[in-house]
C-alpha cells in the first residue's frame, strides 16, 4: 500500500537530511507506529506520504514513495485526498468549517460525494468518537481535545484507504485516548485500512501496532516487531522499561501480559515500600495563590462552577478530568486574562496579595505564567534568536534568572538561532514557550498539557525542571491527561468533572484509586503501591531484611 524506495528528504540549510536512504513497505491493513525523539523527521516521514512532502514543505525529495500505486512526486496532496486522510499534530490547522457537523462534512462536498451518503457517514462518524452532543458547536469552543476527535472525524468520513495520524491522542484524556484507538484498530481489522501513526506516548498505543518503524535520529529508519524494535530502543513505555528492568522474556505490551508475567515480582516487592517520587513539599509552606468561588461560563454555560483552590509555595499539582471538564477554563482565569464571572483571585508577591486580572501584564507575567495549550499562540517573532531574546529582556532579574537559551537547550536541545518558530516541529514550538515563560520565573506558573509532543527525554527534563522550580518556592499546576508523567511529577492531583473539583488529594491516593489515572506501573503490580519503575528498580536495589527463624531465605 505504501512503497518508501531509497527515500532521501533535505530541507534547504540543512546540515543533515531529515530522512536518508528509507526503504520501507507497509502493507494494507496494517498499523504501523512511528517513534523517534522530538525533531528526528517522525512528521516529514508522514508527510512523504500523502505529498507534503515536499510540494508545501519544500526542501527535496530523493528517491520515490507511492502510494496505492501513485507516485506523490507526480500527485500533489489534492490527488491523494481520495486515498490518504491526514490529521496533523494541531487539529485547529486543519479546521475550514464552522461548526462539527460541518466539518465532519466538508472532505465529502470536496470529493463529490453524494447527498444521502453524506449524512449517513457524518451520524456514524458522530456515534463512533461520541461527538453527537457536539454537532452544533462551533469549532472554536471546543477544548483541544474535542477538537482533535473532530479532525480525526473530518477524515474517517471520506473513507481513506490510508489514514495518516500525527499525535492523534496527544490531547485526549485516557477514556477518550482508548475510544479513539478502539476506533482505529476497528478500521484497520474490519475494513484494511492501512494506519501510519507517530506518537509519543507509546504507553497508549504500542500493544495495537502491528509494526513500529524507529528513527534513531540521524535520518535513518528501523523498523520491525514492536517487541523486537522496543526491546532495545532508546524510546520506550514504562511497561516495556518494567520488563527490562525485571528480565521479562517475552516482551509483554499490554498491562494484561505485563501482569501474568510480574507474579514473582509482585512477591519480591510485597514488603517493600517504594521512595517517595521526590521530596514532599514542606507542610506549613506559605500559601501563594488563593481561588474563592472561581465561576468562569460561556453563553450561558457553566464552565468552572465557584471553585476554592490554593497553591502552596514548593507545590506541584496536577490538574486532571476529561476533556471539556474545566481545565483550561480554570487556568486562563487563575492567570488572570481569561473571563471570570464570579469569585477572587490573590496571589502573594512583594508582601502583598494581588489579583492577576488587575495588574499590566508585565507585572501579572511575573506572578502568574500561563503556557497554553496551543503555543505557538505565544511566539511572534521571526526568528527563535528574537523569541529568546525577548523574553530575556522582560524576565525580572535578567542577570540572575536562567537564560531562555539555556532552559530551552535542555528541554529541546538542537534548535538553531535563525530557525523560524513556525517551522518548529509542535513539541519544539513547546519547548520554546515554556523557556519564555520560564525566564520570567514567576512564583505561580501554570502548565496548560505541557508534555503534548514532548518524547520521554523531553518530559524527564521537564520533570527536573518543574521540581527545580517547586524547590525555589514557587507554585506549579499542569493540566494534563499525561498519567505517567503526574506519577513522576505531581505532589497533588485535583480532578475535575464538569467544572467541580471532584477529587483533590496527594498523588499516590487519588491516582492508584482511579481505573482511568492510574500509571501503567501501577496498574501491573496492584495492590502494590508503586507508582514509577524508578521505584521498582529502587526498591530492587535496597538490602533485603534477614529472615526470621524458620523462614526460607528464598
């Protein structure tokens, strides 16, 4: 179905080329996964595919792909539509419609497809990625992970022979992640249609894939068994880094597997008890942000219902709960720009308690950070030199603080100066964001789905540079639907349900007791309460008790 012959890709300015000498044949019916660190050509491999690659991209392309038996240097993408459907990293890219009905119709009206099947493919469409309580909406309402389940949508109604998916479940919460996978693998079992899917979290998708096609980083391309590949990969989930760690032979991919083989270790680890993740925040520590009775609605409706939240100084909180619960909706009023139709907000700074809302933005910026979910919101500037530049110049101790080079190196390392933050891969632009904003070092900053298109290298740092600054004193929330990274980072966890706090406690206690949040570790060695492998390994590690008399040693 999809032929890569001695493929080479190389962008203008380029010291490398992004793909070098790719042979690779994926046949119908299967589901491929692509894995590589942040910026190694995952999405110019994708966007071979359906001739993007390089007729919008540009750059050149050596050597031939095709496709169903078209050649894409022949057939630009509109030639392709009937047979490729791609759904990029920022489903807000790709919206031409209105409202979800509309643009779950739209691919069809372009392909001439008539009236009465139109309707029939939209209500399936709708019943199939549980959108049919949002078919009047208006695309900019929705939160970003209803909207990716829209652009998902957009392309399954067209039909495609092969589906090209970038980060499909990067902004879905763990119910909608599954029913969105669920969706794929039904297509590719029951109709043969043939799925290319790049993802980062492979703790989501590995046990589907048939194959995974690995890039190293130097613009070649590995690819076989998902066990064989991720066997010795540097990119692996935690459950295949749990059956490294415990010598595990098969490679289990699912927690199903993972569990029958991890009876021995759950029996070595009982008397255990697993570290702390990281060191618990002080518990008189001062209170830096106060929330009262926080109401934020839209057209009537409630979106955040008179909500009461503080955020101590050395704090990490993770903020969790389905898609459209509140999240984001909670962040932007915390922050201060977005809309607030009751309720206070102080945060402490200078002796003083202040409300964000009522400060020039300078001033707020410094208490309050907010990264949003779509970042490049944030970049303005023609070049990331002028992106870091500007935000070293607005940081308030601009001698004392980290330089935004300096962050942004260690979060996403290899990013050129003169490099346009358009052209930045989506986990690059967030990378950038985040080292603006970190520069600032303001004493609450929130994080609005942080890890969206960052790898596990990337999500580790992010880790060290979070707790760096909860140890500083500050305040940080991060909203996400990450499970694995809030069990490596987050002292607290406040889950939302349609704009309440439903939940609201220390990690271990909200996370372990939730079917949906628990961490694939976690989930394997129930009822032990380990969150992470590092504490498995930890816990391995450690001097085991002399047994008592009569005991057996073993």
């Amino acid at each position: 179905m999809i032929t890569f012959d001695q493929v080479t890709v190389r962008y203008d300015g380029a010291a490398e080329p992004a793909l070098r000498e790719v042979d690779l044949v994926i046949e119908e019916g299967e589901l491929c996964l692509v894995v590589g660190h942040t910026g190694v050509g995952k999405s110019t491999l994708l966007g071979a595919v359906n001739g993007l690659v390089p007729h919008f991209t540009g750059g050149t392309l050596y050597g031939r792909v095709t496709v169903d038996g078209r050649d894409t240097a022949s057939h630009p993408p509109r030639e392709l539509a009937d047979v490729v459907g791609v759904v990029g990293q920022d489903p807000l890219d790709g919206f031409v419609t209105d409202t979800v009905e509309e643009e779950l119709a739209y691919a069809m009206e372009q392909l001439a497809i008539a009236p009465p099947v139109m309707r029939k493919r939209v209500e399936e469409t709708l019943d199939l990625l549980g959108l049919a309580d949002l078919r009047h909406r208006a695309l900019h309402e929705l939160s970003g992970g209803q909207q990716q389940r829209v652009a998902i949508g957009s392309v399954l109604t067209a039909h495609p022979r092969v589906l090209v998916l970038d980060e499909p479940t990067s902004a879905l919460d763990p119910t909608a992640a599954e029913e969105v996978l669920a969706a794929v693998t039904r297509l590719v079992h029951d109709l043969g249609v043939t799925v290319l899917m790049a993802e980062h979290r492979l703790e989501r998708v590995v046990q589907y894939a048939d194959r995974v096609v690995h890039l190293p980083g130097d613009g070649r391309v590995v690819h076989g068994t998902p066990a064989g590949i991720l066997r010795t990969s540097s990119i692996a989930p935690p459950i295949v880094q749990l059956a490294r760690t415990a010598g595990w032979h098969p490679l289990p991919l699912s927690v199903r597997d993972a569990r029958r083989a991890a009876v021995l270790l759950r029996t070595e680890l009982a008397d255990a008890t697993p570290a702390p993740v990281r060191p618990a925040p002080a518990a008189d520590a001062p209170r830096l942000l106060t929330g009262r009775g926080i109401t934020v609605s839209y057209h009537g409706v409630a979106a955040v219902r008179e909500v009461d939240l503080g955020l101590r100084s050395g704090e990490i909180t993770a903020l969790m709960g389905r898609n459209g619960s509140g999240k984001s909706s909670l962040l932007w009023a915390l922050q201060g720009s977005g809309p607030r139709r009751a309720g206070t907000v102080r945060v402490t700074g200078g002796g003083s308690a202040h409300d964000p809302h009522a400060l020039p933005a300078a001033h707020a910026r410094r208490l309050v950070g907010l990264v949003p979910q779509t970042p490049a919101d944030l970049l303005y500037l023609e070049s990331v030199k002028q992106e870091l530049a500007q935000a070293d110049s607005e940081s308030a101790d601009g001698d004392t603080n980290p330089g935004a080079r300096e962050i942004l190196d260690r979060l996403a390392p290899g990013i050129a100066d003169a490099t346009h933050p358009r052209d930045l891969s989506e986990g690059q632009k967030l990378a950038l964001v985040l080292a603006i904003q970190l520069a600032a070092t303001p004493r609450v900053l929130l994080l609005d789905e942080p890890t969206r298109g960052l790898d596990y290298r990337a999500k580790a740092e992010l880790t060290r540079i979070v707790a760096a600054l909860a140890a500083e004193g500050r305040a940080v929330v991060i909203s996400t639907h990450d499970v694995e990274f809030v069990a490596r980072t987050a002292d607290r966890v406040v889950v939302m349900a349609e704009g309440d706090i439903v939940a609201d406690g220390p990690t271990p206690e909200v996370i372990v007791a939730s079917p949906v949040f628990a961490p694939q570790t976690a989930k394997i060695l129930a009822p032990l309460p380990f969150l992470t492998v590092d504490q498995v390994t930890s816990a391995l590690a450690s001097p085991r008790p002399a047994p008592r008399d009569g005991e057996d040693p073993a």
